[in-house]
C-alpha cells in the first residue's frame, strides 16, 4: 500500500484509479497523515444457475473411488 499526498493524488488521479483497478490499495495524506483510502469496488457475484448445474452434474459420471483414495495416489503419485 502507498501513501501520496493529496496534491499529487489530484495531479495523478487517473493513473491512480487504474492501479486501484489492477488490485492496489492507496492511502492520501494531507500534511503528513493519512485521511482517505483508495480501494477497488467489490464486483458483484452472478447468481448460480441451479438448473445448469444440475444439467451438467447428471451428466457427470459416478466416481468409482472414495475421495481418501483418491487424496491418497495424488499424495503418493508423481504430482508432489
């Protein structure tokens, strides 16, 4: 996280509102001390379709081994 002055925030503020973009978070200070917060906004989730789900799941063949055998020949295999 960064600090810039307010006056630089103001000069640069577009290059500042694409790294908040990117994933950055920046503090403004004036005099010295921080008082604002630049942080990207949450993007909201696109609701779950459950039929589609349920469609692509029925057509998902049944797993034929326990999930602990399966943990366990990835464990043992060449993957670690």
């Amino acid at each position: 996280m960064d600090i810039i002055n307010l006056a630089d925030a103001k000069a640069h503020l577009s290059e500042l509102v694409d790294r908040v973009e990117a994933g950055d978070s920046i503090d403004i200070a004036r005099r010295g001390k921080p008082v604002a917060r630049l942080t990207a906004v949450a993007k909201p989730r696109k609701p779950i379709d459950l039929a589609l789900l349920r469609s692509l799941t029925a057509t998902m063949p049944p797993q034929t081994r326990t999930a602990t055998d399966l943990v366990r020949s990835m464990r043992d295999g060449d993957r670690y």
